[in-house]
C-alpha cells in the first residue's frame, strides 16, 4: 500500500450535491480496488490565481489516499472524464510524510 493526495477543482457552479456526487464517486473507485479515502479536506471555494474558462473561483477538495497503484488508472480516467472536474492532481506522497501524516499505519490496517 502507499499513500497519496488527491486535490480535486469542481466547477463553482456546481451545487453542494454535485460536489458531494463527485467526492463519493471517487471514494467508490478507491474503495473497490481494497483502498481506502484516509481523510477528506474540503476547503470549498477559493480563488484562482488566473482564469480558468472565463470563471475565477473553484471548489476545493483534498483526498489522503492509501492504496496500491492498480485502481488509481480508474480514478484518474473518471477525473479527466468528468464534466465538472476543471482540475485534479494525484501525488504520490514520499514515504517520510506519509508516516508523519499516519497514512502509512492506516495503510498497513486497510
């Protein structure tokens, strides 16, 4: 198992529950593969530092991940796919601050 982060931009015209759909969808393919969502950050709106299809805000969501690497494929394919993502960045998180984080004990249990 290893751990990773996972920040998610929603479109700010998305309503709560299209954010919540998007966030509970990436946590069934996570899980599915014998992974497991760590803990869920949600920052909510923020600003962009330039632009993004003519919109300046977005809705911010940070996923710790511990998983192995065979579903993130998934993961990555429905991100990309998703017409409400404007944005995704999946990081492998080094070894050092996974264990600071406690992601991997978490790992290591699930």
């Amino acid at each position: 198992m290893r751990a990773y982060e996972l920040m998610v931009i929603v479109d700010s015209d998305v309503d709560d529950a299209g954010v919540k759909a998007v966030n509970e969808r990436i946590e069934q393919l996570i899980v599915a593969d014998g992974g497991s969502v760590v803990k869920t950050d949600f920052w909510g709106r923020r600003r962009y530092a330039y632009p993004i299809n003519h919109k300046l805000e977005g809705i911010y969501t940070v996923l710790e991940i511990s998983t192995t690497a065979s579903n993130l494929d998934e993961v990555d394919r429905f991100l990309r796919l998703a017409d409400d993502v404007v944005r995704h960045k999946l990081i492998r998180l080094p070894d050092a601050e996974a264990e600071r984080r406690g992601l991997l004990g978490a790992a290591a249990e699930g």
